[in-house]
C-alpha cells in the first residue's frame, strides 16, 4: 500500500534491513567481548557488552518505528493507492 508517497510494505522492509544489520553487529560486539574478557582485557569487554546493550537498544527503537509506522499509515491523511 502506497500512502501519502510512501509505499509502506517496502518501507517496512528497509527497516527491518536495518534491524539485520544492527543485530549482525550486535553479535559481533558480544563475541569480540568474550574474547577480550577471556584475554584479560576486562575494560574492552565491559565496553563492547556495554555496545551491545546500547545497539539492543537501537533494535527496540526500530520495532517500534515500524509499530509508529502501521498507526501513521493508517491515521495518515490524504491519498490512498492499493494495488488491485
């Protein structure tokens, strides 16, 4: 569905593009902790757990723009266009 200019399904996509990449990361930011922890770097561990909670973050911020996505679109004035 396309609303105001916004094809909102595609939209919809190109976040949860985002939310992939952001938890990719996130992996790569827990593994590299452990492994820093386990070489006695416990300052560098702490940093990266203390990245990937903040990129935990990032993701729920993306769940609920895709939330605030579906309520705008559906609240959103002006022209519709479905596909039939």
């Amino acid at each position: 569905m396309c609303t105001n200019g916004i094809n909102t399904a595609q939209f919809e996509q190109m976040i949860d593009q985002i939310d992939d990449h952001v938890k990719l990361e996130r992996r790569w930011a827990h593994n590299l902790g452990h492994q820093a922890e386990d070489a006695g770097y416990a300052t560098v561990g702490a940093k990266l757990h203390e990245a990937m909670a903040q990129l935990d973050a990032v993701r729920a911020l993306l769940d609920d723009a895709k939330e605030a996505l579906e309520d705008d679109a559906r609240d959103a004035s002006g022209v519709t266009v479905e596909l039939v």
